[in-house]
C-alpha cells in the first residue's frame, strides 16, 4: 500500500501542477502541507483509505476562484468534477473515484457541504488546519492583499464600536472566520490542533492592535 501511495502521489503532484496556478496561498506548498496534517490525522483512523485521502489533498483546489468570486461555493463541487475526469484518465481505482469526489466537494467552508466519510472529515480537517497558525496567518495576509483589503481598520482594529468585515479588513477575518474553525473539526485531534493554533492567533491579534493603536 506504501508503494502505491508513494507512486500515486508522484502522479498526484503533477496533475496538480499541470495548469500554472498563481495563488500562493493555494500552491504545492500548500497541498503539501495538507497531506502532512492529514497523515498525522489518518494515524488515529486506519480504517480510513488512505489513497482517497492522498488524492483529495492533492486536487481539492484544481478549481480555486478568489474567495470574493460570486461563484465561490460552487469550486470544490468544480473541482471534484474535474478531479474525477482526470485521475479516470490517469487510470485511478474506479471504485474509490466517488470517496474522491466528496471529500473535495466537502473540504470547501464556502460550500458548507457535512462531510459523511472518515476521508472526507480528515481532507477537511487537514485543509482548514492549513488557515490557522503561523502559516495561516501568512496565508490570510497575502489573500487579503491579492483582494486589495486593508490590514486593520483606521481607528477601531478590535471591532468594538462597529460590525466586523473581513472582505474590508485583513485582520477582522481572525474573528469572523478563523475563530470559527476549531469547532468545525471532524476529527479529535483536528480539533485539539485547531484550538491550540487559534490561541496563538489571538494572541496575534492583541499584539496587533496594541501596536496598531
């Protein structure tokens, strides 16, 4: 099986990488990161099939549209589409190509589609370790610039005297959404890794605004 996975991941990485992707946030670092976190993840579920998990992590974000697309929440269920056609081609396991195509259309927030398979709860848990922490914050601040958004508001960076808005603020999108993830978690230890690096996200935050002020 370690074989296969090592042969398939090989294969994985550059359907991937065969259309030129310029969102950094949603590169191969990325989808490396999120087959590491989902490894880690797959040790505490052996029942689970590790070569769907393998490849929803590597093309979950075949179709990736800018988070202010007004066709966002419809990219994963694109995206397992296009998955499906490609690893047909590429000769995958028929019978695993549906397990595929709901984790991808499961991992996506903006879809808000409940993950009904181990598989599924562990690519969305992986991905969505991926916006918190360190490397989430990264992420956050280079999405928000690509969408031309503001760090912080001019005079109110805690969000106390108005209505937070990410779309507007980098750093309200800490609150609005990152905050909510840990909840979310399908997964023990998702959600113990997930609450740890929320923690340090909002220490972030108040370091932020103390300076920002």
């Amino acid at each position: 099986m370690q074989q296969s996975i090592q042969n398939w991941q090989t294969r994985l990485v550059a359907i991937a990488t065969e259309e030129n992707q310029d969102d950094g946030a949603h590169d191969i670092s990325h989808l490396n990161r999120v087959w590491k976190t989902a490894q880690q993840l797959l040790a505490d579920h052996p029942e689970a099939d590790a070569l769907v998990v393998l490849a929803a992590c590597y093309l979950h974000d075949l179709v990736n549209l800018p988070k202010n697309h007004p066709d966002r929440a419809q990219a994963s269920r694109l995206a397992a589409q296009r998955a499906s056609d490609k690893l047909t081609d590429a000769g995958f396991p028929t019978d695993k190509l549906p397990g595929v195509a709901h984790a991808i259309e499961a991992h996506s927030f903006s879809a808000a589609i409940t993950p009904t398979t181990i598989e599924a709860k562990i690519v969305q848990d992986a991905d969505r370790l991926d916006a918190l922490g360190a490397v989430g914050l990264a992420r956050l601040f280079y999405t928000a610039g690509r969408m031309e958004s503001a760090l912080a508001h001019p005079t109110d960076a805690s969000g106390t005297q108005r209505d937070l808005n990410d779309r507007a603020y980098a750093l309200d999108h800490i609150e609005v959404k990152l905050a909510t993830l840990p909840a979310t978690m399908q997964t023990a230890a998702g959600r113990a890794v997930g609450e740890e690096r929320l923690e340090w996200l909002r220490q972030f935050r108040t370091t932020f605004i103390s300076e920002w002020q």
